[in-house]
C-alpha cells in the first residue's frame, strides 16, 4: 500500500509540473513603493451565459452594387498630371488592303477652263489602295515621344500610268515642367499624289471632326507635293480650374510640277479655359494666320486672317457609363488679302463660330455632328480665299463585339468675301459607310462605300483636270491588320521591366 500511494504522489507531481510547463507562469504581483504590501488581487470576474440569439436575417446572395467609376471627361481631365505613373512601351503595325470600283473615276482628264464634261461622259474603273503605319510610343503622363511613318500606294488603271506611293512621317514629344507647366513640340512631313477638297492647308487649320473621312473620294486631281509642319505649343495650368495655351506653327507645300500653288504659312494662336464646374467649362481663343501662295504668273498673293471667339464646353452625365458633350463658340472674323484679278489690296469680316454635339445612344452607339464656320483656302486650285461653311454628321457604334459600323454625311459651302469681288462659289458634298469585322485581334475584313460631288459656278478660273461638276461613287473592299510588336509594358522609372 505504500509503495502504491507513493507512486501515485509521484505520479500527481509529475503531471502538475508538465501542465504548469505548458501555462506561463503568473506574473509576480507589483511592489508597492515603500515596502508596503501589495494589494490583494482582483476579483475574477464570473462568467456569464450568453445571450440567446434570435434567428439571423435572410442575406441577399446577389452582390451589393459597386459605384460606378469616374467618368473622368474632357473638363475635368484637362488638369496636368502631377504623377508620371508607370513607363509605357509601345510598338504597334497597322495595314489595309482595300480594292474596289470607282464610277467616273476619270472624270478631271482634259481642260478645267473649257466646257464642263458630263457625267456619262466620265469612264469608270477599277481601284487598289494600300497603306501601312509602324507607329512607336515611349513615355507616361508627364514625359513621351511618339514617332509615326506611313506609306501609301495608289492604283487606277484607267487614270494613271502604275502604281502612285505617297507617305507621311511625324515625330511629336512632350514634356512637364514642375507641376504648371507642359511643352510639346512635333514634326510632321511627307509627299502627297493628290489634290483633296477637304485636306487642311498648310496653316493646318482644324476642320470638323471627321470631314477627311467623310469624303475619301475626293482625292481625284493628280498633283504631287511636298507638304511639312513645325509646331511648338506651351500649357500653362495657372490654378486648379483655369489654364493657358499657346502655339506657333510653320507650315509648307511646294509641287513638283511647278510653283503655280506653292504656300507658305505661320499660324499663332492662343487659348484660355476655365472650368466653372464638374459639367462646364469657359473658353476663348485667339488665332493669326498668315500665308503666302504663288500664283501661275509667279506673284505671291498675302492672305492674312484673324479669327477670335468665345463660347462654353458643357458635359452632363445621362447613365452611370456616358455623357453628352457639346461646344458651342462665336466671334468674328477678318482677313486681308488681294483681289484675284485687278490685284487691289480689300480688308473684310465676318461671323465665326463652332458648334458639336456627341449624345450616346446606348452603351456602343453614339451620334455625333458639328459646325464650323472658317476661313478657307482653295489651295491648287484658284489662289482665293473663302468663307466656308462645314457640317457634319457621324453615327458609329459595335454590332456584337468584333463588328464596328460608321456613317459619316459632310457638306461644305463655300463662298469668297463681299469685298474681293469675287462670285465664284464651291458646294462640296461628301458621305462615307464604313464596316468592319475583326475575324481575330489582329486580322479584320472591312468594306467602304464612299460618294461625293461638288459644284464650281466659275469653271474659267480652274487649271486643267480639275472638273467644274463632279460626281463620284466608290466601293471598296479588303483586309486590316492591327499587330501589335511590342505592347503596353510598364516600367519603373529608370526604365526596367516591372515583373
């Protein structure tokens, strides 16, 4: 019996001290300064029941609604970026293959100043067309270079004599100074096969959205040029809310035939914007142009133009994904120039302005349209300069998720200033359907259909093989390819890949 209890006592302490091995020991009750004895311990507070719980509420399975992200329009987003974010690298190939038919193709052979020629008159022909970009990127928000070259290739066998190239190359850089200040500056040149109705002049004055598109046919008078672009610009974002533009640039075209046409131009404009809330945003701007153009006598007629304005940029909000954006401006307008003829020095002015309205549709459709009224010059053709007057209308938007539809409607009137005394008029008039289906992310069928027609009351006053009236239809069909070489990298800022 001894034996036994004192295994069992043995036992009972062993197991006491593996569990107070396991328990941290208690910490050592604080001394009382002085030597005094220490406070009896606390009370252990009892341990309560818990409280019954009735049953729980029903939870929704479907996922609570997520605000939707900001919108970020144009008003908003004019402020300059005060962080550069992620370096980005882009490479990217695109070409299209497009032939077709063109209805009186010919339809500028033979003399512009004598009888106009009908449009039965005018044979019709097949058309090829190609062009190729490689367009590279490097930068992020503060700091980029972009440099774009394209090529281009023309064929008309009934028209011209194998096969017409043409290219354009343009190098753009951007830079931030501090927090206030951005500069940009670009470089743009190339060779052009043919007259367009529509193509900017030299001073590069902007047009409408989507007026070039809108008339791809119009490029029907073969004559070859050399047409370059220097521009400067400087933003300067004085407050949160209000900023400063201003640029320079030089432009000039010179032909190859001769110098009947040959222009040269400097362009100044200045621009002040202020937003006045989330949804409106006040404008002003100011622009100088001053072209110089070579007549077939060899003089140079001076065609000087001011143009100020004033108006508002407005964007509200209709669903939590789009908006409704419009520009309305209105000011005057002056130009000094010489008449065509007697060659007497007039001064005259006029009413300017710019209207837009894009309105989504739904979430892929929009419809967008625009006004201008401008100064404009017939380049190549007559040496006048005219008031024009240029509308458009665009509606575009994705049928499924791989097929894009556009439609674009154009008209231009132009008319020459009271005091030149001239009284030829242009109506020119340009519509475009374009649809394209992307077969993967990189290859697309596409197929175009295009029609203009323009109007010259004057036919005396036009060089040979360009039409008074002319009507053209043109459909084509082909191939795209978007490649992209090397796209959308993100790098730190010394430039190393971020894994």
């Amino acid at each position: 019996m001894r034996s036994t209890f004192c295994c069992g006592v043995v036992m009972t302490m062993v197991l006491a001290g593996v569990v107070s091995a396991q328990q941290p020991a208690p910490a050592p009750p604080p001394q009382a300064p002085g030597g005094t004895p220490p406070a009896p311990p606390e009370k252990p507070v009892e341990k309560q029941e818990p409280v019954r719980q009735g049953r729980a509420g029903r939870v929704s399975r479907r996922e609570p609604r997520q605000p939707a992200a900001p919108m970020g329009g144009s008003i908003t987003d004019a402020r300059l970026e005060r962080q550069g974010g992620p370096l980005r690298r882009t490479l990217s190939l695109n070409s299209t293959l497009l032939g077709g038919y063109d209805d009186n193709l010919v339809g500028g052979t033979g003399p512009g100043g004598g009888a106009p020629q009908l449009p039965d008159a005018m044979p019709s022909g097949s058309v090829g067309t190609f062009d190729s970009t490689l367009a590279w990127y490097q930068g992020n928000n503060r700091h980029s270079i972009q440099l774009d070259g394209t090529g281009r290739a023309f064929a008309y066998p009934q028209y011209l004599d194998g096969v017409v190239p043409g290219a354009t190359a343009n190098v753009a850089v951007t830079t931030t100074m501090g927090l206030r200040t951005k500069l940009n500056a670009s470089q743009a040149g190339g060779y052009d096969p043919f007259f367009n109705t529509f193509a900017p002049d030299s001073a590069g004055v902007p047009l409408p959205p989507s007026v070039d598109q809108a008339v791809s046919a119009a490029g029907l008078f073969e004559r070859r040029s050399w047409v370059s672009t220097s521009q400067v610009g400087l933003t300067q974002q004085w407050t949160r809310r209000m900023s400063m533009t201003a640029t320079y640039a030089y432009g000039l075209r010179d032909f190859t035939d001769g110098s009947d046409g040959d222009n040269r131009s400097h362009t100044a404009s200045a621009g002040y914007r202020h937003v006045l809330s989330d949804s409106l945003r006040l404008r002003g701007d100011y622009r100088y142009t001053d072209i110089e153009t070579t007549e077939f006598d060899g003089m140079v007629r001076p065609n000087t133009t001011e143009r100020i304005e004033g108006g508002f940029d407005g964007e509200h909000e209709v669903s939590r994904t789009s908006l409704v954006s419009w520009t309305l401006t209105a000011g005057v307008g002056r130009v000094e120039s010489t008449s065509g003829v007697e060659r007497v020095p007039f001064t005259d002015s006029m009413p300017v302005g710019t209207a837009s309205l894009k309105v989504p549709l739904s979430s892929t459709w929009y419809l967008e349209g625009g006004y201008q009224r401008d100064f404009r010059l017939l380049q190549t053709v007559t040496s006048e300069l005219y008031a024009a007057d240029t509308a458009t209308l665009t509606l575009g938007g994705l049928i499924g998720r791989r097929t894009t539809l556009q439609l674009i409607g154009s008209y231009g009137d132009w008319q020459p200033p009271v005091a030149s005394g001239v009284t030829s008029t242009l109506e020119v008039l340009g519509a475009s359907l374009q649809l394209q289906h992307m077969l993967t992310d990189v290859l697309g069928v596409v197929c175009n259909y295009s029609y203009y027609n323009h109007r010259y009351t004057n036919s005396g006053e036009l060089p040979d093989g360009f039409p008074p009236r002319y009507d053209r239809n043109s459909v084509r069909i082909g191939v795209t390819v978007r490649l992209p070489i090397a796209g959308d990298r993100q790098l730190s800022s010394v430039g190393r890949q971020v894994q």
